[in-house]
C-alpha cells in the first residue's frame, strides 16, 4: 500500500468526520466513530461479547503458584498461564475444562535451554511454545516440555519486539525502542532461512524512537492495569524528558494477530488497524477520534490536551473489535472500554473500571485481557476480589455456573473466566 493512498483514505476520514453529524451514518467504509459513543456512553454487558460464561479455578500446587499479574491464554485443550515478577518466571498448563495443573513447560535460566523471560507465543498449527531468549534467540518448547531448539532473529529481541507465529513462519514487529539509532521494522522471518521480505511502514503508523541523554526519570508500570489498562499488562514505562515533555513507551505490545487466515497489525496509539497483505499493509479499520485526536507532535505536551483520547490496545475476533483508549494519556489518565460490533457496526463505550457488567450470572464485573481465535474472551479473578465482591452482595447464591468459585482457599490460585460466543 503507498503512503499516498493511505494519506487519502486518511484525509478522507477527516472530511467525514468534519462535514457529517455525530453518527455511524455517512461515514467512510472501515471507518469506526468513537465520539458518538464516548459522548453518549452506555452500560456493556457480557451478553454483547458472548453467550456463555464460564469460571475456571486453576488447580493451586507447590508446582503451579501464581502470582499477581499474570496473562492467561487460551490453547485448543489447556489455559496457559505466564507470569514473572520479583524474579521469578513460569509457563504453565492447566486444563481447559477444570482448571487441573498438567506441567510447566521451559524455564527461566542461564543455560542453553533457559528463557530470558516468560514472553510465550503459540504456534498455531504445531502448538510449540516460543520464549526470549536474549540476546537474539527464540526458543521453543512443545506443550510436552520437550526442548525443540532455537531461531536466530537478525535483528536481536529490541524492546519493541513482538513475533506473529504463522503455517509458513513468522510476522516480526519491532517498534519502540530505547536505542536512538533504530528504526521500526515489520517483516517476514522462516525459521530456516531467516528475514525472507520486508514490509513497509507507512508515515501514519506512529512508531518513535528515544535518546537516551535526553530522559530525566522514568516509571515502570508492569503486572496490572490499574494505571494504563491493558497496556500495564505488557509493560510500558513513563518517561519525563529534560525538556520537560513526556512519553509513554510498551514493552512487547501485541500489535501482530490473525483473523482466520488474514493477519491484521496495529500499533500503539495509531489511529489504524491495517491488514497484511503479502509484501503491503492496507487500511482494514480506521478509528474516527474526531476534534479529541491527538497529533503525534502534540503527545507529551503537559498542558492543552486534557480533552484529547488516544488509542492505545485492540483485542479483535471475527465479530467484534474490543478497544482501550485513554484520555489525557500522559497526566492524569483516564481509561475507556470501546466495543465495535462489525455485524451492524454498532460502537459502544464505558469507563474500563466498570469492566462488563455479568448480566450472564448476576457476578462480578468481566474485564477481558485476551481474545480466543473462535470468538471469545478471557479474564481473571483474584481470590481477594472474589471475597470482597461476596461480602458487599452477600444475596449472591453460589450455585450452578457460580459454583466451582465456593470453598476457595484465601490463597488459592486466581479464576480463569472465559466468555464463550
């Protein structure tokens, strides 16, 4: 795709968006409008992302702790659970049906076999589990624990770095980084042979690079979502620069996914999800911000953007669009749920601490952090969430979908709730 044509199609959601009224109605193809929804926000429900719910307790082991901060995703049989903090590091696989522990698969360490960090990404036709290995190395794992060997990536693991794992290899992205001289890079990688094509970027996609001579502070948010939503999940660092402005970075954003047999990329606060179409990217959907938009020059500005919204972390399915987008992103943030219906292209907004109201089971609030390739969506519960939720609705009866959440051990293992289409 030329960047002329993307420049159109941009300006063309511009023009829409000025000359037509607050309304899906007469807007571009692939172009989704947020204000009307963000003006007017509206209760979500998890009956809008699915039919059923369900509420997995994973299995609590000497081999199978979990700590705060986890990502949970879910594989054909199993939920695979990783998780690393104050220095330690697991992958492990846990049935889908009842949440019994199997096996942890890898480990982190030193050796040539050990990972860097729990960075997990899942083949989708073998199953085999890649991690980091730094400085440059993936390596892999069936969901047995068998070690499979390695692949050399020629451009090292930057911290911008997120893999796409397809039948005939990879896509790679490498994004933001904390090297001045790097540029961002999407492309594809065989296993075998190694970088097999480049794709190019277009002006709009909103990659940025940082000297490091010029920081001041830096803030690391990581295992949560209190401050910056799913973003805080991956991991992303504020910075205040000497010149006093200020700039939020992520570690490892899951800007590669697949819809079927289609590959869609977006990154962090861009505007556009593109599709990946052999050597080009094209505009799939465009997120209409209207007079909120937030100009790549203007980000990081302390003052004169408190009304603007950012984009900031897509999860999709074959039906829906889930967004995050936040407002006054680098002072005092204020974080949004978006859904985007495709069937009739509906978009609805509320605040992200309201989450999902369980209008399913009459429980607790759903707050998804992951998608399913068959249309559903994943959350987790920690056990002193759980307790305090029943103490404030004690008139709560767990029974029937509820029950598998009765006779929790205080420090039992976290919920897997999965929302099935």
């Amino acid at each position: 795709m030329k960047k002329t044509h993307i420049g159109i199609i941009g300006a063309m959601a511009c023009l829409m968006a000025a000359c037509s009224p607050a309304s899906q109605k007469g807007k571009s193809e692939g172009q989704i409008e947020i204000l009307p929804a963000f003006e007017n926000q509206t209760e979500l429900k998890i009956s809008h992302l699915g039919k059923n719910i369900r509420y997995v307790p994973l299995e609590t082991t000497d081999s199978s702790l979990i700590g705060n901060g986890c990502k949970v995703k879910l594989l054909d049989d199993k939920i695979m659970v990783t998780y690393g903090m104050r220095g330690e590091s697991h992958c492990f696989l846990f049935d889908k049906e009842t949440g019994k522990f199997i096996r942890e698969v890898g480990h982190k360490g030193n050796d040539p076999r050990g990972y860097s960090e729990p960075k997990a990404y899942v083949h989708p036709v073998t199953g085999n589990i890649y991690f980091h290995r730094v400085p440059n190395k993936l390596i892999k794992y069936s969901q047995e624990g068998t070690f499979l060997g390695e692949v050399e990536m020629p451009n090292g693991l930057p911290s911008g770095f997120y893999p796409l794992l397809t039948k005939n290899g990879m896509l790679v992205y490498e994004g933001e980084t904390f090297n001045a001289q790097h540029q961002s890079k999407l492309y594809y990688l065989d296993e075998e042979k190694g970088k097999t094509g480049d794709i190019a970027l277009p002006e709009v996609v909103n990659s940025e690079n940082i000297d490091p001579s010029g920081i001041h502070s830096m803030s690391v948010f990581a295992g949560g979502v209190e401050v910056y939503g799913l973003l805080q999940q991956n991991g992303a660092v504020k910075i205040e620069f000497k010149d006093e402005t200020q700039g939020l970075f992520m570690y490892n954003y899951p800007a590669l996914w697949a819809i079927g047999d289609d590959f869609h990329f977006h990154e962090t606060f861009g505007d556009t999800i593109y599709q990946v179409k052999d050597h080009e990217l094209e505009p799939y959907r465009i997120f209409d911000l209207g007079e909120r938009h937030l100009p790549k020059a203007e980000r990081g500005k302390k003052e004169g953007n408190e009304e603007k919204l950012t984009m900031v972390y897509v999860l999709e399915t074959p039906d829906l669009i889930y967004f995050q987008c936040a407002k006054n992103l680098y002072n005092d943030c204020t974080m949004y749920n978006g859904l985007y219906r495709k069937s009739d292209e509906t978009v609805m907004m509320n605040l992200t601490k309201e989450g999902f109201t369980d209008d399913l089971t009459g429980f607790a609030p759903f707050h998804p952090i992951s998608s399913t390739k068959k249309g559903g969506f994943v959350g987790v519960l920690k056990i002193e969430d759980i307790q305090e939720w029943l103490e404030e609705h004690p008139e709560v009866k767990l029974e029937g979908t509820l029950a598998p959440l009765k006779d929790l051990a205080d420090d039992a293992n976290p919920v897997v709730v999965i929302v099935e289409p």
